[in-house]
C-alpha cells in the first residue's frame, strides 16, 4: 500500500507540481495589482507589496548517515529540512523551493532558487515595479523589501509594525499545510533515508492549495480575497470571470518561468526523493 501510494502522489506531482514549483508569469501580473490592494488595505505601509518570501523549517528526527550536522538548524536549535515559500494574500502557497539542509540561511536558498533572476522582469508590470516583502534576513532589492532592524526611528519602526499585520495573516499558511497532512507535525517520525519527507511537505502544499481553492483559508477571509478556482490553478479551463470575483483571477496561466528549472522532486529507489534540482538527492539533502 505505501509504494502504491508513493507511485500515485509521484505522478500526481509530476503532473501538476509545476504549478507550485514554476513562477507563473501571468498568473501573478493578472493578480498583482488585486495583490497590492488587498494588502495595502490592512493599513501596510508598503503599497506595492504583491506578496511574502519567508523560509520555513520541517523538524525531523536526529539523522544519520553524516547529515546531523547539516541538517541542525542554529536558529530553531533543532534538526530540520528547510523550504521557501511565497505565499500570497489569496491564501496560496504561490511557490515552494527546496528541500535543502536545515542549517541553510534563507537568503541562501534565495539565490539558489533563481528567484534573484526572475523577479526583475516578473514583478514589473505595465511599467510599475513590484515588489515582495520579507523580514529581515533578506537583503533589500529594488524588487526584495525587508523589515528594518536594529536601532531604528520612528518611521522603521511604524512601518515594521503595519507589515507585520498581513504577513502575520499570510504566515499562518505554513500553519495550514501541517494542518493538512498532520505526519508533518511529529518529527520522530520524519526520519531521512526511511521516507521522503521533502516530497510529502510538497505533495502537503500542493494538496492545500487545491483545498484553498475549493474552501478559501483564514487568510482569504482576513483580506476578503477569493482564490482562483481549482480549474484556474491547474489551468483546466479559460479564464472568463472578472479578477477579484469569487472564482475568478483573469489569468491565462501559459506563461511560467521555472527557478533555476528546478523541479518537485521525484520518488527514487528505496522511498528516498530525489531533490528539487539535484538528481543525486536534493539540495544537499541526501535522499530528500
């Protein structure tokens, strides 16, 4: 039951894990400006902020194999697998890169992503230059804003204090893809080299995008903004209602850019996964 398992999410991701790993060009630009307004409209003092990069981290049990120190996370003081993930105010995880070791640095997994290469082109639209916001572990981009840190005035400070309401709002997605797929809550049982546990967190996300399109989340109804249909996410049908209406975002959904044409990875021999852009075993992750 389990390789059956394994075999049928593989090809599930294998179809449509694009969607989650490719930077959908239009789909984003059709949305960006909704984007903007939705978060602008909690009072953000960035007004065109169209969506949040944060890394996150999946605990898992002490490994073996040479990889415990690799996979220790100084920050979280706990043995982890990390991803990034830009999460938009619809409530969908708008991309996943990873997984990569848990000691790795989120500006780390950025520039491994590609995503410094893409965005310039990607979030300028109709000649506006878009952006996306992060805390303070990333480095400011004409097309990167980060949260002020240190000792800062009085606008650093007023400024951090109103982004931190909507990225607080969109952040509770991470919440709700362990919430989907519950295993991903108990790191004794995520053991690497006995089961593929980058690939469930991505099958995970995928299956609560899906579950965002069909439901809405939290975070939908705190912006008071539709998701796409599940029909528009996948791209199975055009693209007729107005963008912003229940169901509807305008997009075409042709035009996506992969980073670094990175891939979801696939299930291996052994129930190992092999990693997102590294055949060999993802990241640095060896059978992730």
């Amino acid at each position: 039951m389990c390789h059956i398992f394994f075999a049928t999410v593989a090809m599930t991701m294998e179809k449509w894990g694009a969607n989650l790993t490719s930077w959908r060009v239009e789909f984003m630009r059709e949305r960006a400006v909704l984007h903007a307004e939705k978060i602008e409209g909690t009072g953000a003092y960035l007004d065109r902020c169209v969506k949040f990069i944060d890394g996150t981290a999946i605990f898992i049990a002490r490994p073996g194999g040479g990889l415990q120190r690799a996979c220790n996370s100084g920050h979280k003081r706990k043995h982890a697998v990390k991803f990034q993930s830009v999460l938009t105010p619809d409530g969908l995880i708008f991309l996943l890169f990873g997984p990569w070791e848990g000691r790795r640095h989120d500006m780390t997994l950025y520039f491994e992503s590609g995503l410094d290469a893409v965005l310039p082109h990607a979030l300028v639209i109709s000649g506006v230059q878009y952006y996306s916001y992060g805390d303070a572990a990333y480095m400011l981009r004409t097309w990167v804003q980060a949260s002020f840190s240190g000792v800062m005035p009085d606008d650093q400070s007023a400024c951090n204090t109103t982004m931190a309401v909507p990225r607080t709002a969109v952040g509770s997605g991470f919440k709700d893809v362990k919430q989907t797929c519950a295993a991903l809550d108990h790191p004794h049982k995520l053991k690497l080299h006995e089961g593929p546990v980058g690939f469930l967190y991505s099958t995970a996300a995928f299956v609560w995008n899906l579950r965002c399109c069909t439901y809405g989340s939290s975070t939908s109804s705190f912006f008071d903004f539709n998701p796409p249909s599940v029909e528009q996410y996948l791209v199975l049908a055009p693209i007729e209602e107005v963008a912003g209406a229940p169901g509807g975002t305008g997009v075409d959904g042709e035009d996506s850019v992969q980073a670094e044409e990175r891939d979801v990875g696939g299930v291996a021999e052994g129930g190992d996964v092999v990693g997102a852009g590294n055949p060999a075993g993802g990241g640095a992750v060896g059978g992730q």
